[in-house]
C-alpha cells in the first residue's frame, strides 16, 4: 500500500524510516481532505437536486441550524487538525534529537556547492558519503548567502545560514545514490547547485574513510580543497577543544567554572547573559559564532572587550567545533543568572 500511494502522488523514493512516517501523514492528510472534498461536492449535489426550484413561485426557505449542526461543522475539523498535529508533532521533535551516538560531518554551503568536512577528515566537494544504518548529524552553515539543504528521498531539508549554524539529522537504511538540492534561490547558478548523498554498506565506508585518512585514494572529487583544512580529530567536540587551546581561548575562558578573565564556558551554552546596554540574550549558536567574529557587538556586563576578532583566522569547520565543544561542557548542578564577573590575574613586579 505504502509503494502504491507513494507512486500514485509521485513521491521520491524513501531511503529511510523517518521518510515513511513523513509520507504516512502526507497519505493522511491527502485522504481526510480527499474525503472532505468528495463529501462537500456530493452534498452540494444532494442540495442542488433536493432543492431546486421546481415553479416560478417557490421561495427560499429559511433554515434554523441546530445547535448539534454547528458543533460538528467545527468539531469535526478541529479534531482533524488536532490528529493531524498529534501525528506530525513527535516526527518534528525527533528530527530535533540528533541520537549521541551520531556520526557528525559538518556542511558548508557556497555558491554553487555543497561542501562536507568528517571529523577526523576528509573533506568532500558535493558528494556526501556515510554508512547505512547509522545515524548522522549534520551541522550546517553558509559562507555567503541563505542555502536549503534538502535530500527529497530522506525527507530532510534545513536552512544553511551565513554566520550562525542549523543542524539537522537521519539515518538513511537503503545503499545507494541520491540527490540533494539546494531548495533556497541563491543567484544565477542556484539550479546548478547539485549534490550526490551516496549510502554506502557500513563495511566499505570505513575502508574508504580509512584510505582518504591515509591519502591512499585521491578521487578527484572528494579530494580536499586546496587551502582547506581536515580536521584531524576523531570527534567534533575534541577538535573544538584543541582549536580552541591552540587559538589561545583557553587563556581567558575556564572550562572548569572558575571566574577569569572572560566567561566561564561551563554551562555556558543557551545561559541568559545580560548585556553592556543592559539587553539580555540567550546564549545559543548564532550569539557564540558572533562573539567569535565580532566580540565587540554584544559584550557581557561587568566584562571588558578585550577580545580580538577571530574573522579570517577560524574555518567555518573550526568554528562549529568551538561550538560543538562548548556545548558540551554542561554540569548536572542548577545554575541560573548571568555570568560573574572576571578575575585577572596579578602580574609581580620584576625585582
């Protein structure tokens, strides 16, 4: 029943579970408001024959509508939307729970391509490759303009934003090849903006990860950009961590909740911080990337701008790590209110 529907409504094929459930409540909803519709149309025609005017003297007659008429004309939709919503709002929310145990590959659009980063490397140009049965998060950004990440046959689309960072999930079960589209008008070469997600047995993904970690397979088109850099940890977050230890944001930001100079970054991920100008903000992933690129725009009352921009200096990889590493960086304790204040350091006086 499920292929037949699917290719009577031309659907794209599914490669994965989340794509059926999708599709189960597209079936629902074509066949409820299919129904409605044949239902309205059959009694109009009932009406239009039941009551047409037979002589020239006939009159309209005055209906009175019972009360138990009204209650279904409302209740009756309003129950469909409520199934309708009832069915639709646990899929939203699982697309939202990326499963711990995801694979992370990091998603760059550009006009007019579609570049991937694997943690612990390589990096992709336009073809995305990943294991069936597993799950993959995608944290996806863009370094011009607004792109739509969108693959038809896994039912996933996500906006890729310039300077802050969306993320999206799924678990294709089906190897092969299918295409992924950018679903946002970008310019001139928006439909030239072609992808190719290629699934692949879990076995013959790791052996090809493992020879693009080893440069033992130079495909030409999953090689990496020249200039790009690979992300040599295995895991997002370790890379965050050593990107921001060689960058030197360790120096002012604990990772252990002592005060210093600049914010503690424990806990620090969606915290309310108020402001120099006295606004307070939630510190998610547009707030962090910001104060990464540009410190001096919103800065932490009681703290100074003594930041220096990290515009140019950190790849968009690099950044989401940074990202990607702070959130990690959650205690189980309560903790409310604002950051406290910095604490410097005394320098002793040379002798």
């Amino acid at each position: 029943m499920n292929e037949l529907l699917r290719r009577l409504l031309f659907l794209p094929e599914q490669a994965s579970d989340y794509a059926r459930q999708v599709d189960g409540l597209h079936y629902f909803i074509i066949a409820t408001t299919m129904i409605a519709a044949a239902g309205v149309f059959l009694t109009a025609i009932f009406f239009f024959v039941r009551y047409r005017r037979r002589t020239g003297s006939d009159v309209t007659p005055h209906v009175a509508p019972r009360g138990i008429h009204e209650a279904l004309f409302v209740g009756v939709p309003l129950a469909l939307f409520l199934v309708w919503f009832a069915i639709g709002f646990p899929q939203y929310v699982k697309l939202q729970l990326p499963p711990k145990d995801a694979m992370d590959v990091f998603v760059q659009g550009k006009k007019w391509m579609w570049k991937f980063a694997y943690a612990g490397g390589p990096s992709s140009i336009d073809t995305l490759r990943v294991p069936a049965g597993r799950p993959v998060r995608l944290l996806i950004t863009s370094r011009d303009v607004i792109h739509s990440f969108y693959v038809p046959a896994l039912r996933v689309k996500m906006d890729a934003l310039p300077g802050r960072y969306t993320q999206t999930w799924f678990q294709a079960e089906k190897a092969g090849r299918y295409e992924i589209f950018c679903t946002e008008y970008c310019g001139l070469g928006h439909s030239a903006m072609l992808g190719e997600l290629v699934v692949m047995p879990q076995e013959e993904f790791d052996v090809w990860i493992a020879e693009q970690r080893r440069g033992a397979a130079a495909v030409a088109q999953d090689s990496s950009p020249s200039g790009e850099r690979v992300m040599p940890a295995a895991n997002i977050a370790e890379e965050g961590r050593r990107v921001a230890s060689e960058q030197g944001c360790l120096k002012c930001h604990s990772v252990d909740g002592t005060r210093h100079i600049g914010p503690t970054w424990v806990d620090l991920y969606l915290r309310q911080e108020r402001l120099k100008d006295g606004k307070t903000i939630v510190a998610d992933e547009a707030y962090l990337t910001k104060s990464m690129m540009d410190p001096a725009a919103e800065i932490v009352a009681g703290f100074q701008n003594v930041m220096p921009t990290y515009q140019g200096r950190l790849s968009p990889p690099e950044v989401a790590a940074v990202v990607e590493y702070i959130k990690t960086l959650k205690t189980q304790a309560v903790r409310s209110g604002p950051s406290e204040g910095p604490v410097y350091e005394s320098i002793p006086r040379p002798q």
